[in-house]
C-alpha cells in the first residue's frame, strides 16, 4: 500500500493498482463489497435450504441434462473463489479497505 500526500490531499494506492483520492471513495468501495456479501450470502441461504434438485436445472439451455448436485457444487465455489471477487476476496478486500478508512486522516496529518 503507498500514500501519495499532496497540497490538497492524500492519495491510497493498493498493490492491485487500486487507487482511492478520499476517505469517501473508501467508504463507497466498502458499500460495494458489502452489497455483493449481501448477495452472495442470500444464494449460499438459498443453497443450504434448498434441495439442489429444486434450485438448480437438471437440464443446460440446449436441453442436455445435467447434474444439478455438481451444479450446486461449481456455484458453492464460485462464491468463495478468492480470484473471482468470491467471499474470500470481498472480506480481505474489506478488512483493507476499513483500515484506510479508519486512519486516511492520520496519514493526511502525518
């Protein structure tokens, strides 16, 4: 992580090239992550009361059955997938981004 300081502000860089020009940028950056936790934490309800059988198709768009137990299953890890913007992602990204935001006006006095 590297800050850039300048007359008017205080700049955020991440090592993915993530860059944040406010304390407000952060915050709506964790508003999205926490939105898309929202959304992948209905599905994975949704999977864990649901039978697989009657949440997901037993058939593909061309007609061809599939196993909707191993859909399930591709759909459980495309949740947590740490390289597709998964849970495992989101919460590490957040755990970040709360730690700028909690000390963005440190390093602007610093």
């Amino acid at each position: 992580m590297s800050y850039y300081q300048w007359a008017e502000g205080v700049e955020v860089c991440l090592a993915n090239h993530e860059v944040y020009h406010s304390k407000e940028d952060v915050m709506d950056a964790i508003k999205e992550n926490e939105q898309q936790i929202t959304q992948y934490r209905m599905q994975l309800f949704g999977m864990v009361c649901g039978s697989p059988k009657d949440l997901f198709a037993d058939k593909d768009e061309e007609g061809y059955s599939i196993d909707p137990i191993e859909t399930a299953l591709m759909k459980f890890n495309q949740i947590f997938d740490e390289e597709n913007f998964g849970l495992l992602y989101l919460v590490s990204h957040n755990v970040k981004l709360r730690y700028i935001y909690d000390n963005w006006d440190k390093v602007k006095e610093g």
